[in-house]
C-alpha cells in the first residue's frame, strides 16, 4: 500500500481547518444534527500497532499522528462516562478472510503483536473490544446491540483507515438509523487524496465533520 506522511503532528490544527474548510464549501449544512456526547459514543476503528506503530507491517505515519487525538477524545468519554468501543481486525486463518483474501496479499494475523491496539489508546477492562474480519464493524459482531443497550443514538468514528473501515462504518451506522459525526482530525488513510475524498463522499451523504477540537468543546457543554 502506498502511503504519505500527510499528517505533520506540528500543523495538524491547520491541516484539519483546511479539510473542514473545503468540506464545508462543497456539501450542505445538517442543522437537523446535532452531536451530543451525552447521546454519543465513541468508536475506535483499528488503531492496531499493524497500522500506528512504526515498527507495524503496514505502518500508517499518519495513524501514528492521529494517536494523540483519539487519547484526547477517549479522554473525554471516559469522564463522561459514555461508552467507549474498540475494533480489532484480524483473521484465525485463510478461511476467515472472505474477499479480503482475494484482494489482498497480506492480513493480519489474530495472535500477533501487529494485531493488538497500541499500548497509547489501551482499552479498559470494562470496555468493549470487537474483534472484526471485514471493513464493516458491524457485520458479524454485537456492535449495534451494544450501541442500544448503552443508549446511544449517535457514533463518533474515528480511527484507520479513513476510506476503507471509518468510511464503511461509518456508513453501516447510518444505514442503522445512527447520527454519524467524524473528527476530520481523529481519521487517518494512506494518503491525504485518499482521506480528503472520504470526507468529503462521507459528508455528502452520511456523516456530519467535526474538528477534533469541536468534539471537545461539545464535551464540556454536555458535562
């Protein structure tokens, strides 16, 4: 996979202006929608030392510089005390792997370290932890079940990568009668042509864009 270090940790406050900037010029307004994180819970999509680590098989640079966001943002639902949920993607063998394995010639394999969450954005005991073998977390899991018992009517996605598991969540949750909401910021693909493109297909039809600094903000005013 060919990847970019689009994200620079030093000017990603202006990266991610720019991004909600040109996102907001080319789609429409949602004034029906409204994030409320005392309504949210938060999604953390595949941040797996295979994609955040340096040292990962398939090293994203700019899932590495999205780490501190996501810490923020968990941060902050945790002392909310609203659900925080996690997905691992990861496969048992060739037999679980679907199209995958016919798309691609390397996945990652469920007992190694590659397919662990990175230490920085360690779940807690009590959280929920999805293992998941395609895009959709979803699909094959009790990720919706889950998001009903907490009483959750919204998902804020975040995680890797933007325009293959965030984008298909993302979607699958709208599809579900869920408000999704994305911090532009939190997100992270290969390459920033392919991130901006997800965004902005994303805010076209299923999701309304934040800044992470905007979740946040919507954090203390749910307090």
């Amino acid at each position: 996979m060919h990847t970019s270090a689009y994200i620079d940790g030093k000017e990603i406050d202006s990266l991610a202006g720019r991004w909600l900037k040109e996102i907001r010029s080319q789609t429409a307004p949602r004034p029906g929608l409204e994030l409320n994180t005392g309504r949210a819970a938060l999604l953390v999509i595949d941040m797996l030392r295979y994609f955040a680590d340096p040292s990962g098989r398939c090293h994203l640079p700019a899932g590495t510089a999205i780490i501190g966001r996501i810490q923020s943002l968990v941060a902050a639902w945790r002392a909310l005390k609203r659900p925080v949920i996690f997905t691992r993607h990861c496969h048992e063998g060739e037999h679980d792997l679907g199209m995958l394995g016919r798309f691609f010639s390397d996945y990652i394999h469920a007992g190694e370290p590659d397919a662990e969450i990175v230490p920085a954005l360690a779940p807690l005991q009590r959280e929920c932890v999805f293992k998941k073998t395609t895009y959709d977390a979803f699909l094959g899991t009790d990720l919706e079940a889950t998001l009903i018992r907490e009483g959750a009517k919204q998902v804020v996605v975040t995680g890797v990568l933007t325009h293959m598991c965030c984008e298909t969540t993302a979607r699958s949750a709208f599809c579900r009668g869920f408000e999704v909401y994305v911090p532009v910021d939190a997100v992270a693909s290969s390459t920033e042509e392919r991130h901006l493109g997800s965004l902005l297909a994303m805010a076209d039809s299923v999701a309304v864009m934040h800044s992470t600094q905007e979740v946040l903000e919507r954090c203390a005013v749910n307090e």
